[in-house]
C-alpha cells in the first residue's frame, strides 16, 4: 500500500484547497487518470484497499465525495460483515452521515478525533475500536494516563471501546508523508515540482520546523532527522542509504537534514518508505497492561527473498507477537503470561467475530503456536 501511496490523488483537486489532516480520508483516484472521471471509490483501510463501484463521473465538492465514501462502506458492509471503516479526525465524513449507518464498526485511528470517536459509538449504538493506539510525537509524550483514563471513562458509561497496539516505538508510511498536506494538492507530479522550487522548499521547511494542530508533522514529532528513517527504496542507485536516518543521509551528502529528505524524495520520485520514531517507551508500556488491549502488526504481508523483499522493514511484521512475549511480559513484567496470551489469541479472535478461532476448545481450529517462555524474543530489527 505505501508502493501506491505516492500515486494517491484527492478526488476534487480543482480550485483553492484548505490544509488537509495527514492522512485523511478521501475518494481517490490511483495511478493512471482516466480521462478526469473514475467510477470506483477506492478505500484505503486498516484491512487493505477495497475498490467499489460508486458513480460514474468525478465529485464536484468535498461532501459529495464523502457521501460517496458513506455508500461505499455501505456496500463494503453489506458484502463483508463486520467491515471496519476508519475515520482520521472525524472530517470529511460529518458524524451525522455515519450516524445514518447503524451497523458499521466505527474507528477513530488518532486521539485527535477522541471525541467525535466517543460520540458516534454512544450515539450510533457500536462498538469502537482504536487501531494500532499510540500516543504521537515528543511535545504529547506522557499523556497516555490521560488517554487511558478518557477510555476508562467511556467503558465505565457503558461504550464498548478498546484499542490494540504493536511494542514498537516507532511508525511507518512514505518518506513524503511528512510533508505538509498542500504540498501533495494535485498528486505526486505537483508534489515532485514544488519541492524543485527554491521559494516553496523555504516555506516547507518552516511549517516542519514546528507542532501544528491541523496535520500530523512526523519529522517534527519525530525529533528531526535523527528520528526519520529510510525503510524502501525503489530506485537501485539509492540502496545504499536504507536503513539510515535523515541525519546519516544529510552528513553523508554534506547537506542540511531537510534539504537531504527533500531531495531523496525527488531522487526517488517519492517513492520512499519511512520509519518514524514518535512514541515514548513509558506511553507503551502503560497502554499494552491495559486489559481492553490486544496486540496486532499493523503490517501488510512481506516477501522473504527475491526483488520484493525489503531488509529494512519496519520489524513489527515479524517481531510483534516474540517481542511483546519475551520483552514486555518476561522480563518488565507488565503482566501474566496467561493475560498476554489473552490479548494476542481470544480477544482479537472475539473482536472480529472470528468463530472457531482463538481458544483451544473441542471443535476449533487447532491453531496452536509451541514456544519457550523463557527464551522466546523478537529477532527482527530496523
């Protein structure tokens, strides 16, 4: 999915175009323009991309899109039952529009929208689910408590929310994602030509320089270039550089650190997958002992050789499941080992309505993992 992210364009990109959050939902036409107008709505979520047959020409407004967003999850619902639709800051879909359909599982995947979460789940009647929780970037470290506490509030009024997690303090997505979000108004080509001009790089470079409100600044939440690092090249020239950090990259080009992400997003025609390290290992450790936690990947399937395999991959994909085991339960001890067991087989397995999975009981399907809890660590690396 990051491969395509690039390739990504809003579906109404014609006129003035307000900030939009990083990361947001949208109607989006992939790859090749056909002509101006598309008839999928392409939905790009937390179980991979889904393309539905929604309208044959292009939206006109950012409500009609969203009220094509609305259709298609509808569909989606109705095809997959128990289909989870994402909601990043609760805006290009109002909360009334996804009132309108009870019976979708609703999740908020960043506490920015905490509130709009808590609203549509008590409203609406369904259960929430906030998908690979994390508390982001350095100026918000510590405020897990606070967050837990919200949730705790929220399951106490009788809401069924929970979250899950990966034990890792850092996150992944294209290197171009921390960009500001005007600077990919109209798709990768106006991208690539407005980091080429001298004029706008300054201006990119000053909105990094610090937090804002309105989108995600993963370099700036990140600590700066130490705390950004390549993870998939496309271009084979450019190899050498995975697995460093923008700062590596910078002193190696003798470069200031935003002009080297810059041009390794120009060089490698944004293709770029980043890793980013915005979490804070107390955060971590104090929403995984949480009981309404589970434990997930939040990875897409990996090759293990041949062209596609990719050695500087986020090492949550492999690593989760041992590290989480061996590191936080052995040896930090945040839990029993039964407990644990609970948060990685029956409690995700009951969550998705997953029937027959997740206990060993007479009848189920016989999925038994056989390891050493005295041995048992991740071996994956960054």
């Amino acid at each position: 999915l990051n491969w395509f992210m690039p390739y990504m364009q809003p579906a109404f990109s014609d006129g003035p175009q307000e900030p939009e959050p990083a990361g947001i939902w949208k109607l989006m036409r992939v790859g090749v323009d056909t002509g101006g107008t598309f008839t999928d709505c392409v939905v790009a979520g937390s179980r991979g991309v889904r393309v539905i047959k929604v309208f044959s020409g292009s939206p006109t407004s950012p409500e009609q899109a969203g009220l094509a967003i609305v259709e298609g999850v509808r569909r989606l619902v109705g095809q997959s039952p128990g289909t989870t639709l994402d909601i990043i800051h609760g805006t290009t879909v109002g909360t009334n529009s996804l009132l309108e359909r009870r019976g979708a599982r609703v999740a908020l995947v960043t506490t920015h929208g905490f509130e709009d979460l808590i609203e549509i789940g008590r409203q609406a009647r369904i259960p929430v689910e906030i998908f690979h929780m994390k508390v982001s970037g350095k100026p918000r470290w510590g405020e897990m408590p606070q967050l837990v506490a919200k949730i705790d509030a929220a399951r106490a009024s009788g809401l069924d929310i929970r979250a899950d997690m990966y034990p890792y303090l850092a996150g992944a997505t294209a290197l171009a994602s921390c960009l500001p979000p005007w600077v990919a108004v109209g798709g990768m080509p106006e991208l690539l030509k407005r980091l080429s001009d001298p004029a706008t790089r300054q201006k990119i470079k000053t909105e990094m320089s610090s937090d804002h409100p309105g989108w995600e600044n993963l370099y700036y939440d990140s600590g700066g270039a130490p705390g950004v690092m390549i993870s998939g090249v496309a271009d084979p020239a450019l190899k050498s550089y995975d697995g460093k950090t923008i700062a590596q990259v910078a002193k190696m080009q003798h470069k200031q650190p935003l002009d080297a992400l810059f041009d390794f997003v120009l060089a490698d025609k944004g293709r770029t997958g980043a890793l980013y390290f915005i979490a804070s290992e107390k955060d971590l450790e104090y929403g995984l002992k949480q009981p309404w936690t589970s434990i997930g990947l939040d990875a897409n399937e990996l090759s293990l050789d041949g062209p596609l395999f990719e050695p500087h991959t986020h090492p949550r994909a492999f690593g989760s499941m041992p590290r989480f085991l061996g590191h936080y339960v052995r040896d930090l001890h945040l839990m029993s080992m039964e407990e644990a067991i609970r948060k990685i087989t029956s409690m995700p397995a009951q969550r998705e309505h997953l029937t027959d999975r997740g206990l060993l009981e007479p009848g189920y399907f016989a999925d038994i993992t056989v390891f050493n809890p005295q041995t048992i660590i991740d071996k994956a690396t960054y």
